[in-house]
C-alpha cells in the first residue's frame, strides 16, 4: 500500500457559491488507478463525495475527470501522489460529476431508411475508426469553440461523419453538421489529442465533412475567396510588399563551419505578412552553422485548402512543393509556420525530411544568446505542440534569452 | 424525501442495459413507456461492456438445431428447452434488427456479417464488432431509442417494487432521484431489466450495476426466481494490479487463438477438454485455471498465461483492439507478452423465473436478460447473453405492451413502510461500503467456484448478519448506496440458500462436499426456487 495526498475539486450548488479543492490523505493499493482514489476517499473518509462510474474498464465514457488539468478516464488513468482531480470542464452537478446527459442528447441518431439497406464491408472499414467513441466528452470539454459558439462539439462530428458514411441512414448530415457549427472548429486538434481512443476527429471526420460541404456548395464565401487568391497567386494571402523569397537569396551560408544543410519552406504569412521575423530567423541560422537553400519556386502548403474541405487543387500544390525541394536533392526541410510544418509532416508523403526550426536550433545548439531581463511566459501554436509534437525545445530556446514562466 | 413526485404510465422498464433498452423500444409501440435507470442509458449495466459477441444462425452449414444442442449442453441440461429455441430461433431475426437500426458489426469479404468461434460450439457462430461488440449494440440501441416517444428518467435508482393494494399484481416502483428524493412511478406493466449480480463477489467483471437489485426487488414482491446457485465464473479476468482484478479479458481471445498455458509452460487445457482445449465451455475451462493455480502451477500473480503472441499483430489490434489498449495501460503488449489470468465472477444464469413472454409468476411483473434465469442453464456459452438481451427483452416488452390497463390504487402502507427505511438509515451507524466489501470477500471464499455445505453455511451466514446491519446515509445521496447494498445481501443470500439446495454438481455448480454417479445429462435433478413463500429443487421431469 502507497500512502498519497491528493487534492478534489468540491462543490454542492445547493450550498456553495464555488467549487474549492479539498486535501486527502489515503492508502492506495500499487498501480491504483484515478478512480481507486475516489473509491478510497468515498469509502474510507468522505461518503458525501460525488463522482460518476460505471464500466470500470475504459468501455463506458462515465468516469471523466481532470487530472492536473488534463482530461482523463479515471479508471485508466495510473493514480499519482500530489494529483489534483477536477470536474470537466463542463456544467458541474456536483463535485466531479458533470451533466453530460443535456450534451449527449444533441449526438445525431441514425434514422433508417424506409428499404432495407445493408452496409458493405467496405462501408463498415469506413465507419469503424469513428465508431470507437464512448461519449465521454472529454473532446467536448476542452474545445475552445464550443465555449464561444453554438458549436455541437468534435464528437458530434465525428457521428454527424460516421452517418454520413452509412448507406442505411436516411438523414441530410452535411446541411446538419453546417447548421450545428462545422465550420466554427479552429483545427486545433485539442479534441484528439484528449480522447481515450484516440479518434481524429479533426482529420477524419471535420475535414472529411467540409469537403462534402465543398461538393454541396456549403462552403463558406471567404473560404472560397482564399482558394481562389491560392489558385491565381499560389499564395493564401494577398501581396501587400515585398516579400521574403524576392528578398532573401537562394542560399544562405554560415558564418562559421556548415553543421547542417536544409532546404527552407517559408510559407505563406512568413514569405507575405512576417517577412522580417524570416529574415531575422535565416541571421540566426547562418550564425549557428545551418546552410539554407531557399527555392523560390515554393508556393502555398495548401493547409488553408485542406482545413477548409477544398481539395480539387490540393494535390498540384503538393506536387510542386515536392518537386521544388526534391530537384535540389534537399535532404531536410525547414519550416517556422506551425501550421506550414504541421502539414508537410501529416499531410505530405514527401520523400525528404521535414523539421520545425525549434526541432533543429536545439538539434545543433545555439551560441549563448544575451539574456533580457525580462519575465515571459510562452502559448503553444496549436499546429506545433499538437500538430507535430514540439513542446520542449522551443521553452528550452527562450529559457536562454529570458526568464520563462 | 417527500412522495409527491408521481409518473403514472403504461410500461415502466427498469434497466438501461441491452435487455432494457430493447424492451422499452418494443413497448413503447403500445403505450406510454418509461425507462428509469440509475446510470446514464447507453453507459450502465454490462452490455457495453460486452466483449466478445453475439450468437446467431446466419450461415447454412449451421442450423438453429445445432445451436440449440450446443446451448443446453453447454447449459449442463439444465436450461428450460423453450426459452432456447425462442432465443436460438430469434436471435438471427434480432441481430438482422441491430443491422437495420446501424449497428455496425464486422463484415467478411462477401458482404456478410464475420462470425468468429466461441467456446463450447460446433461452429462460428459469434457476431462481433472488434472486441466491443457489446458497446457497438448499445449505441445501436440507444439512437433507436432516441426515434421512439418513450422518456427517460436517467440516474434514478428503483429501490422497491410497488404492488397493488388488495393483490399480488406489481403497479410500478419507487425510486430515489439524484439528490435522495422520492419518486413513485405507477404502470400496468412493469419489466425488470436490471442484469445479473456478480459484484457480490470481491471478484467480478461487472459494471457498478451488477448488484443484483432485480433479484432482490422481485424476491422481496414475491417473485419466485430458479437456479440461484448457478454463477458463471468467466476463465479468464486480469490479475493485477491489484484494483484491475477481475476486469474480463474477453473469450474473443481464445476464439481469436489464443492459448492457456501454466507457470511450467504447459498447455494444461489437454489434461480438462483434449478436444475443445480452450474453446471449451466456461466452467470448465475456469475449473482448470482454479485447479492448475490451486496446484501451484500458477504465476507469480496468481494466474496463468493467456497468450496470443504468436498471432500476427495486426490480427490482434483489428480483432481485439480493446484488450489491447487496456493490458498496454497497466505496462503489458500482448502482441509480445502473454497475459495473466485467472476466474471472475461474470454471470448469473439463474434468476427470475419466465415464462416465453417474460412473465414472472407475478401479475404486471415482467423480467428479461440476466435478471430472468432458465435460458442458460448451469453454464452460459459465450455470445449467448447478448443475443437473449434482444430476443427476451423484445420479447418481455411485446408483452408488457399488450397487456391491458390495470387499476394502480398506490398502497400508503408499501410508501410508508419505503419512508421509515429511509429514515432508518439516516439514523444508521454502519458504513455502506465497508459491508459491501465485507461481503465480497465472504462470497469469494465461501460460495465461489468450488462449494461445500459448511462454506455455504457459514457464507449465508454472514449475508443474513449483513443484512440486519443498520447502514448509515450520512446524506440523502447516499440513500440510495444503502438500498443497493441491501440488494447485494439479499442477492448473496439467494445464491448460498440455492446452492445448498442443489445436492449435485452441475454446470458452473461445483459440490466439493458430494459425490455423484450421474453426468449432467441423467441428472435426476430439475432448477431449484425460491421465493418468499417456498423454495426447493425439482426432479428433472417436471421441468421438461
């Protein structure tokens, strides 16, 4: 038995005005899970404390919770000393439990059609992957949009999609799935990346219904204009000054002996709209001993196009980008934008590397940089810590220059 | 905890499992249904957490003959041969229900449903959607219900029946909302749906519904309920960690390939069932692994090795995606290393006692599922108790449909006698949940997989002193966790009182303290009762 001291989030509305973490102190067993806690709590100390259980095994979606902030299934979820366990962050009944039933209930239903219709395998192979979802609303609870829109939430999406799939269903679903705030989701992947099973909805399902919206002509009017100024310039955003290709050269060499070489993808807003910050970034680089080769045949990653469903172009966009950095035999691919390197790694077969400039400044290491004395504290881009991943190494770049809170 | 709150209405289902879910569907095509249930519907009970599959005819080199020879063998003859042929009969006509309603079940290459082998039968005749086929019927089941005009009260717990003033006749419930308050719902008909029991043992697969409430509920309005001893131990549930104990490793496993081998290495099943090795029935297939780790064959953790490394990986992670996910949570690839396994209590194949139409011996008392007993016999073959949710809860809820309108006179003695329990335990001293784990402990080791009288005795014991505490609600959301745990000592004490009255071993049964000369099949021994009013065990003639 291992003694933890945790912390719980409690809150009865008929008594408090807020919820407030209470401390305990209980014995576990090795390798209790989030859930075995709350049974220790409620069984040994505190019968009053309410939470929600059923399946016990990960099957059932009823025990969500959060743990230091990070949605979980508390019978899955290995206990830790020190936790702190809160509600969703959704509305709360009482202490843990949320009232999830009111949000369950606006999951579309299959409505058969009148003719029996029966799936084929292949149809079934597609609707499987969204068919692992346990409602627990995890995805629901950290969606930035449906805390300021009238957005259903990524799982009913992700269902809208899966009936979408069904030939037995007899519903309209992208008219529905538009109506119930489709084109509201940022693709911040923060759904997925919470859900137990692991669903992508983002890619699987929000993106596969806005290319059927596409094909229904739902697409939204300035969605359609960006992919209009990407078929005329290449480019998603349109040219105000001088941009970074026709400034910066077609390669730039290091100060110092060459540690690495990389092609650059500059990408839209960097090449259109931050064009300093890129020229600023290719200094360091070329004082850091990387080698750039900027081809100036690059054009759009074509992320706007596929986030929004339209794909008819995409592909020409691809091949481009693929040609320009593979007829120069570039090994490795650098990219700024977030969204640019979150693309070209998910979305791209590409035959080179692909790498996010944090990735490679703490791949080599940097010159001791002067240190500002001032405090700084650092948001995440969505594409770069969930799109691909990278969440050490920029803190570890800035903790360099200034002190990071 | 005041009355005041009352639901008058045609048929009240009690239960949101799969039995539950498809009674109220069916009924509610003949009047105003109500389905209460004391989780959220599509998230309680054991159906979503139903693994492995769903039995049905489909193919035409199987027959519903076969099926049924398959099930009352596997049954140990024990089972009432009607309810088998309506549940061998219908369950292909209820699975081809699910498949209309969206159900999405694997398919093969030519289009049609995949069926994997199951223990105990002479075909491949388990549906299956992955490993969670059970949770794929119940959103199935579910988004039916969502098109139907039936209301749902959700986390409202029944905590007795109501029955009609001057008669046997059931007229509803009472039941306790969230926060502890009364609520009396009156029906013509009322159908117990509330699945097995088997978290009276410290061991168990089940969800936090398994509590029994249905038996307890009925035995206490007079229901006689058949076969109470026969708990089926499921062969294989995890070992450790120690709170994940229990949790089922499916039998897909096993039907996938799978095999069982003791801490020496030895494929031991040949010693049990040379012929159907791991596909043989549950209980004995459990029998062995008890035997083997009684033996000191077992592995360090108490189990023995269930191992599916030499499948292809990709094989396990379409087929059992389930088991893989969570044995990886606790530190463990079975796509390398083998799992550890040992019995769980799994299910309750006795209970209410039906008629085809899911008639209990009482008027306006309905039961399908696990609560009703007499469809699997001694033993219950894999695949069998989700395809009996659809067939008897379609079944029971036609029926409670079809019945007339019943004068409902609310007994004020029945509602007063509910409030001065309730009270009781406001005035209580004992903590709940230390008598329930009291008890769990107690069944495992006195009415588990090997039985004797003195164990038995010496478990009822125990049950009935349970009972008699007073349990304390320190608040009126915890008056309901001092019903159910009041449900579980009844519910145990049903099974001991059975078991002792069983003079046999059979089936799942298992009478350490008896010797027999009879197999199975010429046993002179029909289901046993009990009620408020009698209790015994038939001679096998009277029941066929």
């Amino acid at each position: 038995m291992k003694e933890f001291t945790i912390r719980v989030s409690r809150f009865d509305p008929d008594e408090d005005k807020a919820p407030h973490l209470e401390t305990y102190t209980v014995k576990v067993n090795e390798g209790a899970r989030v859930l075995n806690v709350l049974h220790a709590i409620h069984d040994e100390l505190d019968p009053t404390l309410s939470y929600r259980y059923s399946c016990s095994s990960g099957q059932c979606g009823s025990c969500a919770v959060r743990v230091n902030g990070e949605p979980v299934l508390a019978c899955m979820e290995e206990a830790r000393d020190g936790m702190t366990i809160e509600p969703l962050h959704l509305d709360v009944k009482k202490d843990l439990v949320t009232d999830l039933v009111p949000r369950l209930e606006q999951i579309a239903s299959l409505v058969a059609k009148k003719d029996t219709v029966l799936p084929k395998k292949a149809d079934i192979d597609a609707m499987k992957p969204l068919k692992d979802c346990i409602e627990c609303l995890c995805c629901v609870s950290v969606c930035p949009a449906v805390d300021v829109t009238k957005f259903l939430g990524p799982t009913a999406m992700r269902q809208e999609m899966r009936l979408a799939l069904d030939p037995r269903d007899s519903g309209d679903r992208v008219p529905d799935a538009v109506r119930d705030g489709l084109f509201t989701c940022t693709s911040c992947q923060a759904c997925w990346k919470v859900c137990p099973k692991e669903i992508e909805i983002p890619g699987k399902a929000i993106e596969k219904l806005r290319a059927r919206a596409n094909k229904a002509g739902l697409t939204l009017p300035r969605h359609l204009e960006v992919a209009a100024l990407i078929k005329e310039t290449g480019r998603s955003v349109p040219r105000t000054a001088e941009s970074f290709l026709e400034k910066a050269g077609g390669t730039i060499e290091p100060y110092g002996p060459v540690k690495a070489t990389v092609g650059f993808f500059v990408g839209c807003m960097y090449n259109l709209r931050q064009q300093q910050s890129a020229l600023d970034a290719m200094e360091v680089l070329r004082r850091n001993g990387i080698r750039v080769i900027i081809p100036k045949e690059q054009i759009c990653c074509g992320s706007p196009l596929i986030r929004t469903g339209q794909l008819d172009y995409v592909d020409t966009l691809k091949k481009r980008n693929i040609e320009t950095f593979q007829s120069r035999k570039i090994g490795t691919v650098l990219t700024m934008c977030a969204g640019c390197g979150s693309t070209l790694k998910n979305d791209y077969k590409t035959p080179f590397k692909v790498i996010d400039i944090n990735e490679l400044l703490t791949q080599y290491g940097i010159e001791p940089p002067a240190r500002l004395p001032i405090k700084a504290t650092y948001h995440d881009p969505c594409h770069l810590l969930r799109g691909q991943g990278v969440r050490d190494q920029p803190r570890e770049l800035i903790r360099q220059v200034v002190d990071l809170v | 905890m005041l009355a005041d709150e009352v639901c008058d209405c045609h048929v009240l289902v009690i239960g949101s499992g799969g039995a539950g879910v498809r009674a109220a569907i069916e009924a509610s095509k003949h009047g105003e249904t109500v389905l209460i249930s004391k989780t959220i519907v599509g998230k309680g009970g054991c159906t979503p957490m139903a693994e492995g599959g769903y039995n049905a005819v489909l193919r035409e080199q199987d027959s519903c003959g076969i099926h049924r020879e398959d099930t009352l063998k596997g049954g140990a003859y024990l089972n009432n041969p009607e309810l088998v042929d309506l549940l061998v009969k219908e369950s292909p006509l209820r699975m081809g229900d699910l498949v209309k309603w969206g159900a999405v079940f694997d398919f093969t290459e030519q289009n049609e449903l995949a069926q994997r082998p199951f223990g105990g039968q002479r075909f491949p005749r388990t549906c299956y959607a992955g490993d969670r086929t059970g949770h794929e019927m119940m959103m199935t089941l579910v988004e039916r219900l969502d098109s139907t005009d039936v209301t749902t009260l959700q986390e409202y717990t029944v905590i007795e029946l109501l029955k009609d003033r001057d008669g046997d006749a059931v007229i509803g419930a009472v039941a306790l909302d969230e926060k502890g308050d009364l609520v009396l719902l009156k029906a013509d008909s009322t159908i117990l749906a509330t699945g097995g029991g088997a978290k009276i043992y410290d061991i168990s697969t089940n969800s936090s519904s398994g509590t029994g409430d249905g038996f307890a509920m009925g035995y206490r309005a007079g229901a006689e309920l058949i076969d109470m001893e026969m708990v089926q131990f499921h062969p294989t549930g995890a070992v450790y960690p120690y709170d994940a104990r229990g949790r089922l490793v499916t039998e897909a496993v096993r039907g996938e390939g799978g095999i069982l081998k003791n801490a020496k290495g030895e494929r031991f099943m040949k010693k049990y069932d040379p012929e159907r090795m791991e596909l043989s029935t549950r209980d004995v297939v459990a029998r062995a692994i008890a035997t083997e780790i009684m033996q000191g064959q077992g592995t360090a953790h108490g189990g023995v090795y269930l191992d599916v490394t030499h499948l292809p990986g990709e094989q396990i992670e379409t087929r059992l995606p389930v088991m893989l996910e969570q044995f990886l949570r606790f530190g463990v690839d079975i796509r390398t290393t083998p799992m550890e396994v040992a019995p769980t209590a799994h299910h309750v194949m006795g209970g209410l006692r039906i008629t085809p139409h899911g008639q209990t011996t009482l008027p306006g008392l309905f039961a399908c599922g696990e609560v009703a007993g007499g469809v699997h016999g001694a033993n219950r073959l894999g695949g069998n108790a989700l395809a009996d949710t659809q067939v008897f809860g379609k079944r029971a809820g036609e029926a409670a449909g079809k019945e007339g309108r019943r004068r409902k006179s609310v007994d004020r003695e029945q509602v007063g006698a509910q409030l001065g329990r309730l009270a009781g335990f406001c005035a209580g001293n004992t903590n709940p949940a230390l008598v329930k784990r009291d008890l769990q402990l107690a069944m495992w080791q006195g009415a588990g997989i090997f039985r004797n009288a003195g164990d038995l005795e010496e478990t009822l014991a125990t049950a009935n002193q349970l009972s008699a505490v007073h349990l304390r609600a320190v608040s009126d959301r915890n008056l309901a966790e001092c019903c159910i745990v009041q449900n579980m000592c009844c519910t145990a004490s049903l099974v001991c009182r059975s078991a002792l009255l069983r003079p046999e071993s059979r089936g799942a049964h298992v009478r350490t303290d008896i010797t027999q000369t009879h197999d199975a099949e010429h046993s002179p021994f029909g289901h046993t009762f009990i009620s408020l009013s009698r209790e015994g065990i038939e001679p096998r003639e009277m029941q066929q």
